[in-house]
C-alpha cells in the first residue's frame, strides 16, 4: 500500500492559502480540507461544537484551541485513506501539538507575503459566505460582478478584511503563528515561500511536491515488497 500524504498550509490572511490550497488539490489529487469550511459547517447544522464556534466569530474572536480541535481531528480521522492538505489549521502551538500526536505531517507549507501585498489584494477580497469560495475582483472576478459563479448569489466583503482591521489581525497572526513554525522547523518540514505573487510562488509549490509525492509513494512500494 502506498503511503499517503499529508500537508498543512500556514500564512497570514490574504497571503493565498485557499487559492494555493486548490491548486495544490487539482495537481495532485490531494483533498482540500479547509478549517473554515468546517467551522461554517458545524454552524450552519447546529452541533455542539458549531454553536459554540459561533459565538466567538461572532466577535470577531479566533475559536479557542479545545473547540477547534474538537471540531477538527474527528474529522481527519474520516480521512485516514486519503493524502490530505489542511488549510486554517494549526494556528496555534496547543493545535499544532494536538495535530502532531493525531499523525505525522510531510510537508507544512508556510506563506510569507509582505503587508502592502495582504493589504492590497483583501480590500479586493469578495466572499460567498455559504460555500466559502472566494473572489478578488483583480486576480480572479466572478464571471458577474458582484454575484456567486455557482449559485448566482450575493457576494460580500468581510468587515475585517478592512485594511484598518487587517494590522490588527496581523500583529495576531504573527504572535500566536511563531511558535507554530519553530515546531515545524524543528521537525524538519517547514517550506517558505515570499513572494508578492500567487503565480510565482506556485512553480516553486509544484516542483517541492513533484519530488515529495511520488518519493513518498515510491518508498512505500520498496517497502511493501521486502
Ligand atoms: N484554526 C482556526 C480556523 C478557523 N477559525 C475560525 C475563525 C475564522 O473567522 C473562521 C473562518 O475561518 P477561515 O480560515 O475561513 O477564515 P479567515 O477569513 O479568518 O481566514 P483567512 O483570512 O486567513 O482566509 O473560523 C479559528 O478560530 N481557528
Ligand atoms: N492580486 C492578486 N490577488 C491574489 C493573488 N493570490 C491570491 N489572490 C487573491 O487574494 C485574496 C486572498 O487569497 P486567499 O486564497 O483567500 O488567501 P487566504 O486568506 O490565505 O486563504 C483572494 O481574493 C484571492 O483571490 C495574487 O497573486 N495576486
């Protein structure tokens, strides 16, 4: 059997996550799994978890480490046949650790975009809240300004993607995400990539993967042949 494989991916907001997630997905078949498609999930169908969530979104607040991880890890445990890419998740030392004793990582992708760049491309940034896609009306509109491609909904712009809320939120990031890439540096599978543009980051993503997937694989079937 061959061995499966297993990413996170870490930046600041805006810094391309989910636009990279999805390239990453499409390439190599892995699946996207993204945080915030989970904590808006277990909102919308009403589990413990998910009520609880809400409460601290609601104020803007990051969901504390217990909840996040209590919404997180049962469901990588359903995905224990598949190569997966986490997107959202850790963004803290305690849910880095708590991923750490649920399985080991191969690769933790981190992202490091200069302010001006974060600034510029989330006063673009337009959301469909429902599904979580997400538009930039430079990089990539919706094909009719304003709406949802799929489902021809309303899109929106999220108060703290302001560029007076983004500082904030930043100065955050950088706090509570330090201590979470000195782990992976420690471990030996930090990747950093500083770009101002997703499309040349993206070559550098690629080529790191072509030579960490079918290694990955090519290893396991050596191993399941002795
Ligand atoms: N580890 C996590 C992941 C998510 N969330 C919460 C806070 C977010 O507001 C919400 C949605 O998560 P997203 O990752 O989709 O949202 P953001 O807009 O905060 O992320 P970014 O701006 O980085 O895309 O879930 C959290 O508290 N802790
Ligand atoms: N102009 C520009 N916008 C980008 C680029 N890469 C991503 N974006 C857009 O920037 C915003 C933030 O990207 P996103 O993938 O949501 O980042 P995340 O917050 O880290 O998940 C979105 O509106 C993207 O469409 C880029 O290279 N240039």
């Amino acid at each position: 059997m061959s061995k499966l494989f297993r990413a996170v991916i870490m930046g600041p907001p805006g810094s391309g996550k989910g636009t990279i997630s999805e390239r990453i997905a499409h390439n190599f078949g892995l699946k996207h799994l993204s945080s915030g498609d989970f904590v808006r999930e277990n909102i919308s169908s009403k589990t413990d978890a998910g009520v609880l969530a809400k409460t601290y979104i609601n104020k803007g607040l990051l969901v504390p480490d217990h909840v996040m991880t209590r919404l997180l890890l049962p469901r990588l445990e359903e995905m224990t046949k598949y190569s997966w890419l986490l997107d959202g998740f850790p963004r803290t030392l305690a849910q880095a650790e708590a991923l750490n004793s649920s399985c080991d990582l191969d690769v933790a992708i981190n992202l490091n975009i200069p302010l001006e760049t974060l600034k510029e491309r989330l006063r673009h940034r337009w959301i469909h809240p429902p599904s979580g896609r997400v538009y930039n009306m430079c990089f990539n509109p919706p094909r009719i300004q304003g709406l949802d491609d799929i489902t021809g909904e309303a899109l929106i712009q999220q108060e703290d993607d302001r560029p007076e809320a983004l500082v904030a939120r930043l100065r955050h990031y950088k706090d509570v995400a330090k201590p979470v890439i000195d782990f992976y540096k420690a471990k030996g599978i930090l990747y950093t990539f500083s770009d101002t543009e997703t499309d040349r980051i993206w070559p550098n993503i690629n080529t790191l993967l072509s030579t960490k997937i079918p290694a990955i694989q090519s290893d396991a079937r050596c191993a399941s042949t002795r």
